[in-house]
C-alpha cells in the first residue's frame, strides 16, 4: 500500500518537475519592437516599425522547448512620415489603410511559434505562422542574438535578443504598389522580457 | 507589354474603357450594353490582380456583390423587367448587403458607434441604388450619372488614402464612359437597364462606403456622391441629338462628383 502510493505521489510529481524547467517570460513592450524594411524603387529600403507589441515567450532549457505568442497592433506603425504637411496624407496614414495594413479591419497580426530550434541551451531558430490581414502562413525567425541576465538596475531576471526573417507581402494578400514598392518584407525584431 | 497592364493609369482607365466599350458595341443589339460597367470593373480586378475570396475581406465583398450586381440586373431586364418598385426594393437588398460588407469592422466599434455607421452605410447604398436604377430607361442619363459616380468614387478614395479602391472607382466611371460614348452615337438605340444602373451604383456605392470606412474619405463627399443621381434629372435639351444631351447630363452630374472630391481634399487638408 505504502508502495503503490509513493509511486503514485512520484508519478503525479513529474510532470510537476518537468514544468518547473520552463519558465515564462512576458514581452516589455517598451523595449520590443518589430522592425520591416521594404525596396522602394529599387533605390533604397524603407524601415518602419509597430510601436506596440506584446506577448510571452516560455523557455525550458533542459527540454530545449520553447514557444512564442506575439501581438502586434497594426494601427501603430510608423515609417518615420506621420506630417502629411501639405499632402492630402502621411505614408504612415496610408500604410493604415485598406491599401496595406487595413487596419480598420485587422487591428491586430499575431505570431505563434510551432517549433523552436536550439543551438546548445539557446534557442537559435523560431518556426512559426504569422497571420496578416486574415492569412496565416509559416514565417521564421532567426535568433541573432540570446541572452539572459539580471537587469542591471531592477535585479529582475530577463531574456532578450534580436530576431530576424523575412516573407512576401504578396502571399498575405498585400498586393498594392507590387513591385514598385517591394513585395520581400525583411524583419528585424528586437525584444526583451521579464520573468513571471 | 507587361509593364504596361501592370500601369495603374491603364488598369483603371484605358482597359476598364476598351472591355466596357467592346461589350457594349457587340451586346447592344440585344439590349446588354448595360454590362459594360461590370466588364471594365472586371477587367481592372483582373489586372490589378485583386481577385481571391480567402479571407472574405471588406473589399473582397465589395468586388463580390459589384459583380453579382449586373447578373440581377440582367435578371431583372429580361425576366422580371422593372417595375416602380423595383429600384427601392433593390436599393434596400443591396442597403443590407453593404452591412454584410462592414460587418468585420463594424462588429470592432463599440455599439452605437457601429449602428450610427451601418445605418449611414446602409441608408447612403439605398438612396445611390434605389435613385440610379429608377434611371433604368434614360440611357443618357444613366450613363452621365454612370460615369460621375465612378470617377467621383474613384478619385474621392485616392484622395481618401485608398489607392486601390480608387482605382476600383475610377476603372467603373471608365466603364460608365464608354457606355455613354456608344448612347451618344446610337441615341436611344443603346438600352441601359436595370444590368447598368444596378451595377454602376451598386460597385460606385459600395466602392465609397469602403473608402469611407476603411479608409478616410468623410461622410460628406457620400452626400455628395448621392446627389449624382439626382444631379442627372435636371432639364436637357430634349430636342438635341443624344451626344448633346449627354454632354449636358454629365456636366449636371459632374457638379456633385467634383464637389465630393473637394469635401475629400478639404477632410485630407484639415484632419
């Protein structure tokens, strides 16, 4: 009897143990921000980014498990051109509308990870889908940079790198402006979270 | 060749006419030179590039009921032929079918945010419907208001921060342009119909209403767009030949369409 329910307590604590390896982290918005650079004219790359971000990511290094749950609000891009001065609208004004972000109709874009590649304890590779203007298609991200430390002034324990990857307007269905204005979206990520 | 159908200027003006034109000139016979606006808007989706049904977007919906909209019209000419209330029960039908359209923005605004803008849409799609095909026997007229209520559309939605839907709405009053070129040669030869009201004002009603709510152009340039309609009811010069007459008309209808692309500069200006 003694047996059976020391066996049972030890099985019912394994998965508690395994468990305890991940640890969650959620997205300081204030220091993440998703980056795009887009061909204008084949002249240069227009970089813009998305002000508000948020998520949380989760990390077992023992397992070398991790996932990602990202959400971008759409409306808060910026390129850098938000005075229309003159000019009946911004490029920002216009990336809000239904020609590129519809932000009207898809207030926010999500990314989810479906599986993490490790390179050691760090994990080097994100394979995950994106879903834009109501498409969800495969998008990954390579980790560039890892790291987890203290904050320096906090003491909190945080992790953080940068990201990049890259896709095509085109197969979320952005179509307009293609190919004057590049259908390759390239994506440079940088973000930092805190432990839960 | 390429290059120039991927031309935005060609996708929505010389193409929209050529399609509205040949359909027009060989259909007209048999009374469906009415679906010349539903043949350039066709060919502008086409070249654009813009057909796909997944994920049913707001303007997925647009360019699904603008064209659904000359099949009824059809329909309606040779099966049921256009009574006095016809115009307004379609008017009504397309009306509920613009809330359809808005549906994935309205259900994100709070309650009666979203009732004041299905109510404005649906209430702006029934006047722009029920007025033009009450028009269904004047092909002069209809092809004037036709051809202001695309291009009106059209360039109030540049100016409104929506490219493509101003190239929807410029490609329609192209269409709408070369309808009413066949009418002023043929007269009264040229039959409009409920297949040309039905699918200019449904494509130019719905094209604005996305302008208006995906993008930004103000609720009064849709008051003016509406008043195009109307604009086209004033005396012509009955006596005079049809291309006469035309002229007349779409000066009429151009009063209104040039004032909603002003509300739209002066919004863009000030907002």
């Amino acid at each position: 009897m003694r047996k059976t329910l020391l066996a049972g307590m030890l099985l019912a604590a394994c998965p508690l143990a395994a468990h305890a390896q991940a640890e969650t982290y959620k997205v300081d918005p204030i220091h993440s921000f998703p980056h795009f650079g887009v061909d204008h004219f084949g002249v240069s790359t227009i970089w813009g980014r998305f002000d508000k971000m948020n998520g949380t990511f989760t990390i077992d290094r023992a397992g070398k498990k991790a996932a990602v749950e990202l959400t971008i609000e759409t409306a808060s891009v910026t390129t850098g051109d938000n005075d229309k001065g003159s000019r009946p609208r911004s490029r920002d004004e216009h990336l809000r509308q239904a020609d590129f972000f519809n932000t009207a109709e898809f207030p926010r874009m999500t990314y989810k990870s479906t599986n993490v590649k490790f390179n050691g304890d760090a994990p080097s590779e994100i394979e995950g889908q994106l879903t834009l203007l109501g498409v969800t298609k495969p998008v990954n991200i390579k980790l560039d940079r890892w790291v987890c430390r203290e904050h320096p002034m906090n003491k909190r324990a945080m992790c953080g790198g940068d990201g990049s990857g890259s896709f095509k307007r085109t197969d979320f269905g952005m179509k307009f402006g293609v190919p004057a204005i590049g259908d390759e979206v390239r994506l440079k990520i940088n973000f930092e979270g805190y432990k839960e | 060749m390429q290059e120039l159908l991927e031309n935005p200027v060609i996708q929505s003006s010389a193409a929209p006419f050529l399609a509205g034109l040949v359909v027009a000139a060989t259909l007209f016979p048999v009374r469906l030179a009415g679906l010349a606006p539903a043949a350039g808007f066709l060919a502008a989706v086409w070249l654009i590039g813009a057909f796909g049904f997944t994920p049913m977007t707001a303007t997925r919906k647009i360019v699904v009921l603008s064209l659904a909209a000359p099949v009824l019209g059809v329909l309606a000419d040779l099966a049921f032929k256009p009574t006095r209330a016809t115009p307004p029960v379609l008017g009504v039908l397309f009306g509920a079918a613009s809330i359809w359209v808005i549906w994935s923005v309205l259900v994100q605004r709070p309650v009666q945010e979203a009732a004041l803008l299905a109510a404005g849409v649906f209430a702006f799609v029934l006047a722009v419907v029920a007025l033009t095909v009450s028009l269904h026997d004047q092909a002069v007229r209809a092809g004037s208001a036709g051809l202001f209520l695309g291009l009106g559309t059209g360039a109030g939605a540049v100016i409104g921060a929506s490219a493509l839907l101003g190239q929807y709405g410029l490609a329609l009053g192209a269409a709408c342009g070369s309808f009413l070129l066949l009418a002023m040669i043929l007269g009264k030869r040229v039959f409009a119909g409920a297949t040309f009201t039905l699918a200019a004002s449904v494509a130019a009603a719905l094209i604005a209403a996305g302008a208006m709510v995906l993008a930004r152009l103000p609720w009064t340039s849709l008051v003016a767009i509406a008043l195009i309609p109307l604009a086209v009811r004033l005396p012509l010069p009955e006596k005079s030949p049809a291309w006469i007459q035309a002229i007349v008309a779409s000066l009429y209808a151009l009063a209104p369409a040039a004032g909603a692309c002003a509300l739209a500069w002066q919004s863009a200006r000030t907002v």
